[in-house]
C-alpha cells in the first residue's frame, strides 16, 4: 500500500455513531450462540472425568442408548483417526482417548429429545477408569519425580535432560547480560508466579449442529473465528472442509477463549450418528473446568540498572504451564518482557510446561501480562531503593522508533514515549493519595497481530454499500468497519451495512484475535472500497468520454480531476450505482491478504490501591488508561476496550484464581467463587487515547484490544506493595495473601 | 421430580411425612434450584410453600417482637422501616445475602436450612435471639435457631417437620445489633468469615451482649467468651482487644478455596471488633450504615 | 413423564405452557416461549444475564422454577421498549456505547429499569450495587453506569 494514500483529515472517522446492531442488543432479539433453533433438534450433554488423571478402563453406554428419548451416543470412536498435530491435540482436548488429562475432560456425549433427557442418558453412561498420579502445579511438574503426562510430546527445541512434561523451549535476546549486570549499580533479581484465569465470557460456548452421511453440514456457533471451526471440524469429523458451512452468531464475549472448538465436533458427530440437528450449550461449570484458562506461571527476572535509573541489563526465565497439551504462550511471555525498554544487554527463556489441567487458550495479549507483572515489579523495586520516580526511569529507558526490541527487530514509529509523558502530566498522577492508599504505574506492550483477511463490499442500486467481513464482532467492530467504508467511500455512515459473512461466502478469516480486526478487516474494507471506487470512476469516465485517470473520486462523487479532464458535474455515488446495470454490470470490490503491518502498541497504566491492614483486602479507588491507538476509528468502543481490559486485569490482579484441590479437581467451578469484578468493586475507569498512527495502515490504526489487559497486574502490584508496605510476589493478591505477607513482614 | 404447591403447613408436613427419597422445601429457591441444576441434589419431592397463607408477612406483635412468615424476602425485610430500626444487623446481614435479584427471593429460612456455616442471617439471628416455630404433624414447637443446624449442610428437622415462622424477639431499649462478613469483592461472595453481635446499654454499660461467628466452624458459634469480654466493659480497648482474641480463640475454621485457617482466625478478631462499635454505637441511638452501601 | 400446566402472563400477554417440574423459568421462556432475550450465563444466579421481573420484583429466572410463574406476571427484556419507542436506558445504552458484546445487557437493561423504579434518582454507589449481580465482562461497567445514570437524568427531567 502506497503511505502516500494516508489521510490524517477525517470527515466520519474519530466520531461516534450508534453501533449498528444496537437495536438488536437493546431489544434482546440479538441471536447468540444458544439462542438458535431447528425443526426436529435434539440436545447434547457431555459426561466428563472427575479425575485430573485416569485410564479410560472401559465405556458402557448400553444404559443411556437403552433410554427412551436417547437418539446417539458418541465416544472418541466416532471421530476421525490418523490426525497429527494441532488437530491431534484438539481432537485429543475435545475428545479423551485412552486417558483423561484434567478434570472436566469429555470422555462421552450423549444427544436426547430435551436438555433434560440428555443431562439424565448422561448420567446412565458408566465408565471405568484407573486413577493415574496427576501434577498441577507448573514448578512441581518440572521436577524430578513428577508424574510424566504424555510422554513424547516435547519438541527438538527443549534442551537435554530436562522432565518430559517440558515440551517447548525459547530463548532469545541480545549484548553480553553478564558484562550488563556488572555495569549495574544495583541488582535486583526476584521469583514470582501468577495463578491461572479464565476470560470469563458470560456466554458459555454454545452451538447447533447439523451433520449428515454424506458429509455435508451446517454449524451455528458462538466463536471468535468460523473458518478455524470449520477447518477443524471437518478434520476431526473426517469431511470435507467445504462441505460444512459455518455461521458465527452473535458472540457474548470472547477476550481469546473462542478462538477454538470444544462442543462443536461433538455436536456434529452426534447429529452425524442421530441424522438430526443437535444442540449444545455448556454450563458455566463446563466452562471453567473444560475450556481454556490461560497458562499459570512461575518466573524468574533480573534487572541491573545505575543509580541515574538507566538499565544495563535484563533476564527473565518464564515458565509456562498449559494445561495438558503443548502451546502455552511461553514464547511471547519471553518476547514481551522487555519489548518497552531499550536494552544493549538483555536475554529471556521460556519454558512450555504441560500438567493435568484443561488446554490453555489464548487470554488478551496471551502471555505479556504475566511477564509485565514480574518485570514492572523488579523495575518498581530499583526504583524504591534508588528512590528514583517510575515515570521517569520509565521515560529513561523506554523503546522508541529505532530501537532493536528484546525481541529482535527494530521498532517503527510506536508511543511508548507519548504515553508515559502522557502518563506523567496527567493529574492522576500527581494527585495526593490518602492515608492506606499506594499507587503503581506500569507499562504494557503487545505485538498485534494482521493474519488472513478477506472482505467483499457489494453496491446496491440505491446508491448504499453492503460490506461482508469474516471477523466475528466482538465489541463494536461493525461501526468501526462502517466508519472506516464511509470515510472511504464519502457516503454517510448509515448507508452502510456491515454483516459478519458465514464460511460459505466470503474467503477465508482468520480468528478475531491479536487485536487484529479493526487494523486487518479495517485495512481490507478500505482496499475493497478503493477498489468499488476505481470501478466508479471507470463508469464515469466511460460516460464522460474521457480517460479512467482523469477521473477521481471526492465526497462520495466522481469528478474530473482537473481542469484539463473536462467540465462536467460531479456524479454521485447513487447516480452511478442506478445505471450500473447497463454500464458494465454490478459493482462490488473486494480484497484479500495478510496484511503484515499491524503495528506494535504500548499503554501505561496508572492505579491506586487502598489495603485495609487488617483484613488485606483491596479497593481500587482510582484507575487511569493511556494507551496509543494509532488512530481511534470509533473513540467510545476504543475506550470501552481500555476499560474492560483494565478492569479484567483487576479481577486477575486481585481475585481470580484457579483453585485445585490435592485430588487434582478444581475446586471453584462457578461464578460465586471464581470472582470477577461486580459493577460495585470497580472506580470509573480514565482513558487517555494516545494517537501515534501506525504507518501500516492507511488511517494509522493499531489493535487496542489486547495491549489493555498487559499492564494492570504489574501496576495494580505496585500500588498495593507500596499500600501494604510489603512486596507481593504472588497473584492473585488475595486478602489471604496479603495478610500473610503482612504477617511475615511483621 | 414431583412438585407440589400445598395450601397449609399441615398438608406441607403431612406431605413431608408420607413421601420417600429427598424432599426439599422451596421458598425463594436461591439454593434449591442451584443444586438441582449442579446436580448435586435433585429432590424427588419439591415442596413449594408459598402458597400457604401468611407466609409472607412481616407482623409486630403487641409485646414488640416479630413473627416473619417464611417467605418473606430479604428486600422485603430491608423495605420494611419498622423492622430495620429495630433489628439493622439482622436486617442487613439478610441483605448481604447475594445479589439485587437473589433478595428479591431468598429468606431467613431458607438461609437457615440450607445448613451453611457461612449463611450470613444464621449469626445474625443467633446473637438476636431469633427462634423459628418447627411445624409437623405432632404440632409446632419453637426452636433457638442456634439449634436447627447441626453441620455442613445438615439440620435438626426431623423428616415431616418444617419452619412456619421466624419469631425475633422485642428489641427493647438501648439496644443495638451489628453484622459484619468478610468477602474478598464487595458483593456476591459467601462469607468467608461472619460476626454478628448484639448489645444493651446500661448508661455506657454493655450487658446482654451476644456474639455469633459464622463460617469459621462446621456451624455457627455463639461465643460466651466474646459476650464475657464486652459485658460490663464501656466497650473500651482493652474490652475490645478481649472480645477479639476470645473470637479468633474460639474459631474452628478450615482451609478452602475461600480462605486459609490463618486468615478465618485472625479476620474473626477484626471483624469482631468492628461489628461491636456498629452494635454499641445503635445501642446510643446513633444511626450506623452497615457493610452494605 | 409428567408435565405441569401453567398460566402466566409475560409482558402483558396471558400465556400457557406445559413444563417439567425440574425446568427452570429461564428454561421456559427460552424453550418454550421463544423469549430468549433474557440469556443463561451461570444457572446459579451469579451472573444475572437470566434477569426478569416477577410481580415487579427482579429477579433471576434461572432461580424460579418454570411452575412458580404460575398466575404471576412476568416482564423480560422484549417488553421494554413500547412498540417501536425505544426505553430510554435502551436509547442511553447504545449512545453511551455501555454494551461490547451485549450477552449482559438485556439483564442490566431489567435490572437497571427495576432500580429507576424504585429509586429515579440513585448515586454512582447505589447503581453499582444494585447491579453488582449483573455480571459483564467487557466494559470495566463504566458506561454502563454512565448510562444508568444518564436516562435517570432524563426521566427525571421528562416526569
């Protein structure tokens, strides 16, 4: 793309209009995932391990078929064999073959004429297991004796003679860390571990299933990514990729955990064996048990830093537990440590460890913000005993365009600097805290992501434009894509209609994931409008007499573009749309790639702590979000986004855990105990949209999704570690924690 | 599952009574209906007594005291301004129970005979004094509510009795009660500790004082110890450094997903304390907001 | 297999349904009414995504079993609006952009009507309890509660 096309002048961008679905949200006749119906449907219930580790001895599912209403029974048998990979262990996750890998496993499923029937077959299914030893925790599953889980699994990346549950290794950086750290005036090196949590989506995955003997089928599914169900599906049910056509519902929340499949191969298989529609809908114990929470994790980092705050040299050693499967995100943990900071000397590793718990998913910026957590600790420690200001050591030290990231490659323009100077003269900052209170700020980074694209805009008659992109709204994107087709396109926003399209008539998407929709669907939906445009201008040049090129295309009209190409009056857009027929036929415009300039992106988070001493409980009385959005397309959904992934960060800061019992099963399985943020825990939330565009895109757009749930874990930390006077080393900071802390510090 | 709907406590108990496997009774369903839904009990007999007359009246009787009817909410009880004058901590310890929507159903007795020991009206009524009439076939009897559960889960009802009323008694002069939880959020969290406490004033004179803990043992504790501490004190720091080692002694907690052994202890003693300045400071006639907003 | 008849009226209109005793109301508005505004995030009344009003009173109707509606008047998240007027939390809701995915907001909708009737003029504390058993998960609740607060700015200033 030319940068030469950049505009900086916007008309409809940067405004805020009414998102176009919602009426449909307001009213409650939007169609989520479980809200779906078809004539003859049956419905599924799955039966899970209650063990963290088992054989599977035996299934008999004699009784459940024997019962009346039972219309199919599936175990792994009905599913597709010989696969490899990362089907091979989706399939394995969706499905247990020999061996139950975490508590909440499928081993079976069952589909009946009612969600009643089919809860009560599931119960009549007996299975046979022998109880295997199980770990856990991610320290112990690395030791010595800890009970090996799929043996085999590890890759040729893990170093020799490390435990077999070590499946994938990463080691990156750059200078001489040694000779860094001797520079140092002080060194400061810290051990810290983060629990696992999950995105808590208040809508549990839910589909409607249709599959029959010849291989053709319908899937309606809540899931960030359709064409990843159906590539998957089809894989794990043997068919054809394109003979199962997907549709994405509306989709009640994802933040990661919907970018792959648990429910919907069953539900196909079991409308396979049934010949009817089956469907599914988990319960939010399935949810929490059997779907993916994010890695937990134990860390190691080292900074060495002068007494005028400048920092010589870094190490981190981030281990990664995933659940039993290999993919823990180890690898951008490691690459995002220290991607803010400006660093000669710097060298992270990254352990993929695998234990009896459900298969990680990605979580929002999946892995940063636990290396941020202990990074943004150890620099906040420097910064207490050198009695320096975290802003300014911030300021000091931090990545700017030009600088060869920790990670490797050097940064484009990024705003870093623009959002801790941001930072620093915001009142929040300066503003006296009361007694009790502490305050911690802490940066935050994320790579974004581009990923396979295609978007297809139509014209209609009337001179109104329908665009079909393939990336499942999860927060607004449609007003985004809207914005982004009239500003384009010069017509108003209301002329256009925006539809997530299904499998069967759009090119293939990749998942609404690394922040990547508005920057890569954005990026398409601009293309395939310049394309509409060239097509117009064409028509009107055709009915001009006069070259295509002596036509361009200004506020929704054709005109001449100069004196020299003729006089003649500008054509609207629905002047040239009502004839198209006779001049050339419909016109449309579409656009497929992989875009590759998502553009980095940095926040700064600013929060403060109040901790009651004695009980160790912690309020958040004030929380401030600065984070560049390279250009904000529609302002209130980029700052919902700062929002809600700061509050997120609060609950994983503070109270969200996963809690497993010595028997291996997880001990809070629902809403009342795996705690999010109430409306009545939380402060209005300040944003700071920083705008630093980002030159691969043509309005400068960067992902904000992900980069907001980065650093609230390490600030929130900070502010409560100078609240209570103590270090917290360990998340969530629980009341029970931080009591303890208090105790042992005296 | 077989519901019924009977008209009398009578039919209700003879119901009870005549039926075999699990039997449950449902007044606001806030914990029926979440354990048939996880499964983790499915009555075979559901016996729905909403519809028997009165069972949602707030009545004050001539002597003072109060008989609720074992509907009533917990929003009809924080509504009622009569009942929360006398009786805030129970009131307010109701209230905590759940969300805006889970008052709209639950109610002491069902609070009660869900058998938790972190059911946040449990102390509350205990150190109130609150008795509840257990109906049967036999005919009713009036029982402490500091009797009705016997363990996790478990209650003294016998198969065919049930609770037809809540009896608090008159609160009298000079007199103040308090409840107090700890819960990590600030709403929706079961208690992972509980103290109500109950007073009177004789001038600055603490007297009558009852202490109830919650959620630090199998069932709730009315301590003697924390009432011995505070009685007779002006509620000064010595008495109320007492009143919080007798609370944190006289736990019994375990270590779940709640909290530890260690901080159910030590929050006891804290929460003590503060519950009973809330309850000495109503006593005074002063107006005291609770731990609800 | 015994099932209960039922009748009920929902959002005005007298209806009757057939359930099991184990369906919950949530269940049968779903399932059976085809309502499925109000939504099932938990089933254990933590999430408040199932929210309706019974005889006026909020209420989640994954708590009610389907036989408890019985001669009661239930009201949902479709019988917000009238006709094609939108509810003014409707209105403040999309302007305020207080919904992301909006899988919560025809509970908070409910939830938020119920607490304008009961208190037309609440501080930022009281909305934030009254709804802090409406769980959502994308917004950090700030706009919503920017919203609440906003449409019970202009019913005050309409009544």
């Amino acid at each position: 793309m030319a940068l030469d096309d950049r505009k900086s002048d916007f008309t409809f961008i940067g405004t805020r209009p009414d998102r176009p679905d919602g009426l449909d949200k307001v009213t409650g006749r939007a169609k989520f995932g479980a809200d779906a119906v078809a004539p003859g449907m049956l419905f599924g219930a799955i039966v899970r391990s209650p063990h963290a580790h088992a054989r599977i001895v035996k299934i008999d599912t004699s009784k459940a078929e024997a019962m009346k209403g039972v219309k199919a029974v599936v175990t792994r048998a009905d599913f597709a064999t010989g696969l490899t990979g990362e089907f091979w262990n989706v399939q394995e996750n969706v499905m247990a073959g020999d061996t139950a890998l975490y508590d909440g496993h499928a081993v079976a499923a069952v589909a009946a004429n009612s969600a009643l029937d089919a809860r009560d077959a599931a119960k009549l299914i007996e299975i046979e297991y022998e109880v295997l030893p199980h770990v856990t925790d991610v320290d112990k599953a690395m030791e010595a004796d800890a009970p090996v889980i799929r043996d085999g699994t590890a890759d040729g990346s893990v170093p020799e003679g490390m435990h077999p549950n070590v499946v994938r290794y990463h080691e990156s950086g750059h200078g001489d860390v040694a000779a860094g750290f001797a520079a140092a005036d002080l060194v400061i090196e810290d051990s810290f571990k983060t629990e696992a949590t999950h995105q808590g989506y208040i809508e549990p995955h839910a589909c409607l299933a249709s599959l029959g003997a010849d291989g053709k089928g319908e899937l309606w599914c809540t899931t960030q990514g359709h064409w990843y169900a159906q590539k998957h599906c089809a894989a794990l049910l043997g068919i054809e990729t394109s003979q199962l056509r997907v549709t994405a519902s509306e989709i009640g929340g994802g933040f990661g955990g919907k970018t792959t499949v648990f429910i919907e191969p069953v539900a196909l298989a079991l409308s396979r064996k049934a010949n009817r529609p089956v469907k599914m809908v988990m319960s939010r114990s399935e949810v929490l048990r059997a779907t993916g929470p994010t890695s937990s994790t134990s860390m190691d980092v080292k900074i060495g830093m002068t007494k005028d705050g400048t920092i010589t040299a870094a190490e981190g050693v981030f281990r990664l537990q995933g659940g039993a499967f290999p993919g823990a995100p180890m690898e951008f943990t490691a690459m995002c440590a220290f991607a803010p900071y400006a660093l000669e000397n710097v060298r992270q590793v990254g352990y993929d460890v695998i234990a009896n718990r459900p298969k990680q998913a990605a979580y929002r910026a999946p892995g940063s913000p636990m290396a941020a957590f202990a990074v943004e600790s150890v620099i906040d420690l420097l910064c207490q005993q050198l009695d320096l200001d975290p802003v300014e050591v911030r300021l000091k030290n931090a990545s700017k365009k030009g600088t060869k990231a920790s990670y490797g490659p050097r940064f484009d323009d990024i705003g870093l600097v623009e959002c801790l100077e941001a930072a620093r003269d915001h009142p929040h900052y300066s503003a006296q805290l009361e007694q009790g209170q502490g305050r911690g700020i802490s940066c935050g980074f994320w790579f974004n992501h581009g990923g396979e694209t295609s978007v297809s805009l139509a014209l209609s008659e009337d001179g109104t434009v329908q665009v079909s992109v393939g990336t499942p709204d999860i927060g607004g994107s449609r007003a985004s894509m809207a914005l982004m087709a009239s500003e384009t396109l010069g017509i108003p926003y209301e002329n256009i209609r925006v539809t997530i399209a299904d499998t069967a008539t759009l090119g293939y998407n990749d998942v609404s994931h690394g922040s990547r929709v508005t920057y890569a669907s954005g990026l398409a939906t601009i293309k395939a409008a310049q394309a509409a445009i060239a097509e117009m201008c064409k028509r009107a040049a055709a009915k001009w007499g006069i070259p295509e090129d002596a036509v361009k295309w200004e506020d929704g009209c054709a005109v001449p573009s100069g004196p020299n190409a003729g006089d003649f009056e500008p054509l609207a857009m629905a002047d040239i749309t009502a004839d198209m027929g006779a001049t050339g036929g419909p016109i449309s415009g579409h656009f497929e790639a992989t875009p590759e300039g998502a553009g980095v992106s940095f926040g700064v988070h600013i929060v403060d702590a109040q901790v009651d001493p004695e009980t160790g409980k912690t309020s958040i009385p004030r929380y401030t979000v600065i984070q560049d959005a390279g250009k904000a397309i529609h302002p209130a959904y980029v700052e919902g986004q700062f929002q809600g992934g700061a509050a997120q960060g609060i609950g994983w800061a503070l109270n969200e855990e996963y809690v497993y019992g010595e028997d291996g099963r997880l001990q809070n399985a629902v809403f009342l105990d795996y705690r999010i943020p109430v409306a009545s825990d939380l402060p209005m939330i300040d944003t700071v949209i920083v705008e630093v565009p980002n030159p691969g895109h043509p309005y400068g757009v960067r992902g904000v999704g992900e980069t907001g749930i980065v650093p609230p874990l390490a600030a929130i930390a900070n502010a409560v570690s100078r609240a209570a006077g103590v270090r917290m080393f360990e998340l969530p900071m629980s009341p029970p924690r931080i009591l303890a802390a208090l105790k042992a510090d005296g | 599952m077989n519901y019924h709907s009977p008209a009398s406590f009578a039919e209700a108990s003879a119901l009870a009574a005549n039926v075999d496997g699990v039997t449950r009774f449902l007044a606001g369903g806030t914990d029926v209906l979440v354990q048939l839904r996880a499964d983790i009990v499915t009555p075979d007999t559901l016996i729905d007594i909403k519809m028997i007359d009165g069972v949602s009246d707030i009545i004050q009787n001539d002597d003072g005291s109060w008989t609720l009817g074992v509907a009533v909410t917990g929003a009809e009880m924080t509504e009622h301004a009569g009942l929360s004058q006398d009786w805030p901590g129970v009131v307010e310890a109701m209230d905590l129970v759940g969300s805006t929507q889970v008052q709209g159903r639950a109610t002491l007795t069902g609070n009660l005979c869900n058998g938790s020991p972190a059911a946040d009206s449990v102390p509350a009524m205990v150190a109130a004094g609150v008795t509840v009439t257990v109906t049967s076939a036999d005919g009713s009897r009036e029982v402490a509510v500091e009797k009705v559960p016997t363990g996790p889960g478990r209650t003294s009802l016998a198969k065919g009795e049930l609770v037809s009323a809540v009896n608090i008694p008159a609160r009298g002069d000079n007199a103040g009660d308090a409840y107090l939880r700890f819960i990590p959020r600030t709403e929706m969290d079961i208690a992972v500790v509980g103290v109500a406490v109950s007073l009177r004033l004789d001038g600055d004179i603490v007297t009558e004082a009852r202490v109830c803990l919650g959620a630090v043992a199998p069932t709730v504790l009315l301590v003697q110890d924390c009432a011995d501490a505070i009685n007779g004190s002006t509620l000064d720091d010595a008495a109320l450094d007492a009143l919080a080692v007798a609370a944190s002694a006289a736990c019994n907690p375990i270590t779940d997903k709640r909290g530890t052994v260690e901080f159910r202890t030590d929050v006891a003693g804290v929460l003590a304390k503060r519950a009973a300045k809330i309850a000495y400071a109503r006593a005074n006639g002063e107006t005291v907001k609770g731990d609800h907003a | 297999m015994t099932k209960i008849h039922v009748t009920t009226t929902v959002n005005g209109d007298e209806t009757e349904f057939l359930c099991d005793p184990r369906e919950t109301l949530l269940d049968v508005l779903r399932d059976r009414l085809n309502l499925t505004g109000a939504k099932e995030g938990c089933g254990t009344g933590d999430c408040g995504a199932c929210s309706v009003t019974m005889e006026g009173r909020l209420v989640c109707s994954c708590l009610v079993l389907g036989a408890e509606a019985e001669g009661k008047d239930i009201a949902t998240v479709e019988g917000i609006a009238d006709g094609d007027t939108l509810h003014p939390l409707q209105r403040k809701f999309i302007e305020h952009a207080a919904l992301q995915c909006g899988i919560c907001t025809p509970g908070i909708l409910v939830a938020a009507k119920s607490l304008l009737e009961k208190n037309p003029d609440p501080s930022e504390t009281e909305v934030r309890y009254w709804l802090a058993g409406n769980l959502c998960r994308c917004t950090g609740y700030d706009k919503i509660i920017r919203a609440v607060m906003d449409a019970a700015t202009e019913m005050r200033e309409a009544s």
